[in-house]
C-alpha cells in the first residue's frame, strides 16, 4: 500500500524555498490558522518558530518540515495541501513576503 503524501509544493513553490535558504538557512512551514494572517502557509527560519505538542508534521517540502496544529489537522486530514506560489502580499511574518509574492495553499480530497 502505498503512503499518501499530506503535503507536496509546486515547482515554482520548489524554486522560491530554494532561494528562500540560501538566504535564511534552514527553514520551515506552518499552515497559520487564521489570526492575523488568514489561512497561508507561513515560512520562517527553522530555529525561529517552536513547534509544541499541539502541532503535527505533514511531511517536508524542499526538505523543510510542514506543520499545522492538531485542531487544523483534524479538520483537514482527508485533503492533500499543494503549496503554490503567487503574486501578492502574504502573511506579515512570512519570509517570501518583501519578493512581493506569497505562498498559497491548494488542496485536494484522498
């Protein structure tokens, strides 16, 4: 049987991680639920974000671990995430956000 991957990105997601560490380094994602910056994928530097007990790992895009909270998850563990990528201003926090593009979440039912 094989194991369904939760979380995949785009070549053009691919593309911006890539320039994303050589500039930050490590980094890795979270999906934000919906405060102050919606329902986006969020990019940070992977030592600037503490991942607790409340979060679970998806999987890894360009070899960054994928987070998003147990209450997300289980809302949303019947759906694949594709991370895009598109013009436009994203999450305030999120790394790609000065390049004037942002990360977007697409999904898809199992």
């Amino acid at each position: 049987m094989t194991e369904l991957v939760k979380v995949s990105a785009t070549e053009s997601a691919l593309k911006l991680i890539d320039e994303l560490k050589q500039k930050h380094g490590d980094l890795l994602f979270h999906q934000s639920g919906g405060c102050c910056d919606g329902s986006s994928p969020m990019c940070y530097p992977r030592n600037e974000l503490v991942i607790g007990e409340v979060d679970v790992l998806l999987g890894y895009i360009g070899d960054c671990p994928f987070y998003m909270t147990k209450k997300q998850y289980d809302y949303w563990k019947h759906t694949q995430l594709i991370i895009d990528v598109v013009p436009g201003r994203g999450g305030m926090f999120s790394l790609e956000g000065p390049l004037g593009v942002r990360f977007l979440t697409r999904s898809k039912l199992f």
